[in-house]
C-alpha cells in the first residue's frame, strides 16, 4: 500500500504528542499504580472522566449502568464522528512495582491487582490521540466529534458488549482500536480478514438455603447441628463437583482444533456460620473464547447441565449470571489500510540505550544474562496485514473464520472499525531461560521501556482519526465495506445483533482494594505488611 501523505493538521498533532509526552508518560504510570481490577476500577474511572471534563468534553458517568464505565464527547460542529476508548483494567495477583527487582507495589502484596498486557498504557495511548486529534481540529477547522468511551472489565469481556447493546457505538463513521503486543504475527500491524472470536463468560452461584430437606426430619432438630450427625453437603462441595465434572469433560465439549479454551476462577467459597453448617454460597465463574457462537452456546449446554448435576447431588440450587455474551469480529479492509497507514507515517517504537541499561539489569535480577540488544527483534519491524494475516492462518483450519479472544469485536458490528497493535517491550532469551510473569509487568510500568509504545501508538491513533475527518474518499471506503459486510450495514442480512441480555454483573464478589485500619490493602491482606 501507498503511505499516505502527512496533512497539515496531521502534522499539528504529531507536534502536540511531542509536546505532551511528559504527561502521557506520567499519566501512564499513575493507571498502572492504581492497578485496579474488573469491574472495581473507580480510581482510574474517575482519573478519566474529571481529565476529560478538564480538555473540555462532556462526559456521561456510569455509561450503561456500570459505574466505572463512561462516555465523552467534543464537538466542533458538523462533521465525521470518530469512536477511541480507553481500558484500564488491571488483572488480580499481579501485583508489581515499576522496578528492575521482583516487589509488589508500595503497602501491597502480590496478591493485589497489577497490569500485564498492560492497559494501563493502551487507555493513555488513545486518550493521547485524541487530545492530539481535538487540537488539530481546532487549530484547522475540522469539523466534527470525538466520542471516547471508558472500557471497564475488558479481562472478562465486560462493558463492550454492555455498551454495543445500548447503542454507544452507533453513528460512528470508524472506531479504532488499539492493544499493546510483541509476538508476531501481531505485532505493529493490524488485523486484516481474521478477527477475533467470540466468547462466553458466566458465574454459577450454588446456593444451599435448605440444608433441612437433605435428610427426613427426625425427632431432633430439623437442620441437624450436632458434630456426629449427617448434614447437607452444601455449596462448596457443588462448587467442588461442577469444577471437577467441567474439567473431566472439556476434552468431550469442543472439537480439537480451532484455537479454543475455557478457564475457570472460584469467587467465593464458604459462607458458613458454624463450623457444622453446610457452606451456604459459592460462585464460580467460566470464560470461554471460542471462533463461532455456535461454539459457545454448546459449552453453555454442558456446563448447565454439570450445574444442574452438582447442584443436585449436594443439596442445593444454582444460578447462572452471564458476565459476557461477546460476537466474533467482523473485518473492515478499509480501515485496516487506515490504521497501517498511519503507523507506517510514525514508524515502529524505538527502545534507546537507556531502556536497554534499564533492562539489563531486569536480566540479571530475574536470573537471566545481561545482553547487548536486550528486546526481542520484531519489536522495531513492521509487518503488513496481509503478511501478519498470511502468518496467522498457517495454523488454523481453512474454514475457521475467526481466532483467539477480544472484545473490540462488538464495536466492530456497529462501525467500521481498525484493530492495530503496537509492540509492547518484551525480552530476548539466550538458552532457553524463561522470564517470570512479574518481568513483563514491571516493563509495562518503567517510563523508559513502555513510553516507546505509548508514543507510537498515540500518534498512530491521532493520524488515522484525522484521515478519517478529513478524507471522505476513505471514509467512504470503510463505510461502504462495512455495509456490504454486514449485508445493509446495523439491523442488515448478515449483521449480528448484540447478544447482551443481561444486566451489568457488577454486584457480585470481584476482587478488589478495601480500606481498613491499615489504610488501602486487597481484599487478600498483605502478609508481610
């Protein structure tokens, strides 16, 4: 493809970033301090929504009754809208300081929440592009909106599919979506036919509120209490029957190819009052990513069926909240060429000396040898869609249309829109040494190895925003893709609905930071404080 030629106002938000860059790192680095987990991200939600109010757009709290959650807008009148968005989620038991040694943040333990992939530097690298995008539209008189919505739980698939159905994405004229990355295929690319899949997520709760009806009423009491007598099972050992059944069968759920898995995590266990009551409550909690939705709602089947069964064998009833009903992607050529384009224009990061020195030290501190080029190669490289694309399939059967896991794929039903990725720091081995996960963590949160990232990729974003405001031709392009892919555009032949049919799940147990005695702890203390 041709790169595209560099306009005036374009050129005005690369020299904004420029500008900026000081804030984008220290706004980075406060995100990954916060370290907040899904659906319990009120710090960094609020960090968002009062900077935003502050650049002058109108922002909605709470969007699609999430409270962490939200919506912006700014206008300079008639125009293109052009849809960004930010996550900040953090994942739990990742807990890590921005440092060359293995520590948890200040006061916390390792249990606490901590950024991996990290989004703490996607949000901040497109809420950089879209700063650089409103001043360049107010510098040349671009007419237009910018919508921003804040992305809660993306680690469970959570608010996109919740905003898609509440209509957050509709009207948009492009979306771009941004994730840090470093293995290839997909690494300074965008995704161009295969997309990513669908995925399922849902909590079973077993609930023993009947312990009584386990056994026939004697003389004694009706709920026996003594140590010696029989009692209901209850609810952890439902929750322990539907862990292990799901796991005996899952070679019997799914074929074996496509590029799919289902994962489990326990919420709570116990709730007894008494050391000889049934435990009254637990929640487990499953995610499936799989390529089709026909995939999903078979795994569903089977895992209401191993609910049922456990539920039954031990004296209690089951629920099932959804947590994510999420589509698989849908491809846009158009704005694929569109978000290439423009991190062709910027260029893949650069790590200079003084991140390699940094890293050096990550090396020998992780057990690891100190190198000369510390960063993996492919880091500094571009690479085509359609040759990331021609990668990518090597592995997967012809007629699977869609792979791996990510919720942008709702977005994508509802406008046209980019998936580009921007390589992420990520080190060489010699010898086969295997880094531990709290290396990659660190390095997303030391200004010297992820402010790279940021920097390409918020003035990838902020150039394909303005080649979308500003030339028609293209946005034409996109729009008309969409519409033939979807076969009519939203509520067309080929379009799927959203499958949200619930509401947002935030009222269950999810991990998150308490305030104690103590000051701010996890919800696991920490040991050693």
């Amino acid at each position: 493809m041709d790169k595209p030629v560099t306009t005036s106002a374009q050129t005005t938000a690369l020299a904004h970033l420029d500008d900026i860059q000081p804030s984008l790192s220290a706004w980075t680095r406060t995100i990954f301090d916060f370290g907040e987990t899904a659906w319990r991200e009120y710090q960094s939600a609020a960090w968002y929504v009062e900077l935003l109010k502050r650049e002058g757009f109108s922002v909605e709290e709470g969007s699609g009754g999430m409270p962490t959650a939200f919506c912006a807008h700014w206008t300079n009148g008639a125009g293109p809208t052009i849809g960004m968005y930010a996550e900040y989620d953090a994942v739990p038991g990742n807990c890590q300081d921005a440092a060359t040694v293995k520590r948890p943040r200040p006061g916390l333990g390792e249990h606490a929440g901590g950024h991996t992939d990290p989004h703490s530097g996607l949000g901040v690298s497109s809420l950089g592009g879209l700063l650089a995008t409103k001043a360049a539209m107010q510098r040349h008189g671009i007419g237009g909106t910018l919508r921003f919505t804040g992305e809660p739980a993306e680690k469970v698939r959570g608010s996109k599919p919740i905003h898609a159905a509440r209509g957050y994405y509709d009207g948009l004229d492009g979306m771009l979506s941004f994730h840090p990355f470093y293995m290839l295929p997909l690494c300074n690319t965008a995704r161009w036919d295969t997309h990513c899949g669908a995925a399922y997520a849902m909590i079973y709760r077993f609930i023993c509120d009947e312990p009584e009806n386990w056994v026939r009423a004697s003389d004694g009491a009706p709920i026996p209490q003594s140590h010696s007598a029989i009692r209901a099972p209850g609810a952890n050992d439902a929750l322990m029957m539907m862990y292990m059944a799901s796991k005996a069968l899952r070679d019997s759920m799914l074929p074996h190819q496509g590029g799919w898995s289902i994962s489990e995590a326990i919420l709570t266990a116990g709730q007894a009052t008494a050391d000889n009551l049934p435990a009254g409550l637990a929640e487990i909690q499953y995610m499936m990513r799989v390529p089709t939705l026909a995939m999903a709602e078979q795994v569903t089947a089977v895992l209401d069926r191993n609910a049922e069964a456990a539920a039954a064998m031990s004296g209690c009833r089951y629920e099932r909240h959804w947590v994510s009903k999420s589509r698989p992607g849908l491809a846009n050529h158009a704005m694929a060429d569109i978000a290439y384009g423009a991190l062709s224009t910027v260029g893949a990061p650069h790590w200079n000396e003084a991140a390699k020195a940094v890293v050096r030290e990550i090396q020998v501190n992780a057990g690891g040898i100190a190198m000369e080029n510390p960063f993996i190669d492919e880091l500094e490289r571009l690479i085509t869609p359609q040759q990331a694309e021609a990668i990518l399939r090597r592995d997967l059967p012809p007629s699977q249309v869609n792979s791996t896991s990510d919720d942008y794929t709702d977005m994508s039903w509802h406008a046209p829109t980019a998936r580009f990725y921007v390589a992420r720091p990520a080190l060489r081995s010699a010898g086969g040494h295997a880094y531990p996960s709290w290396v990659m963590n660190a390095l997303g949160g030391i200004p010297a190895t992820i402010d790279p990232m940021v920097t390409c990729a918020s003035k990838t974003v902020a150039l394909a925003a303005l080649r979308l405001l500003e030339d028609k031709a293209a946005r034409d392009a996109a729009m008309d893709e969409f519409v033939k892919r979807t076969g009519g555009g939203i509520g067309g032949s080929n379009w799927i609905a959203p499958l949200c049919d619930y509401d947002p799940p935030i009222h269950f147990r999810w991990p998150e930071y308490v305030t104690t005695a103590r000051g701010r702890d996890w919800w696991i203390p920490n040991q050693t404080a």
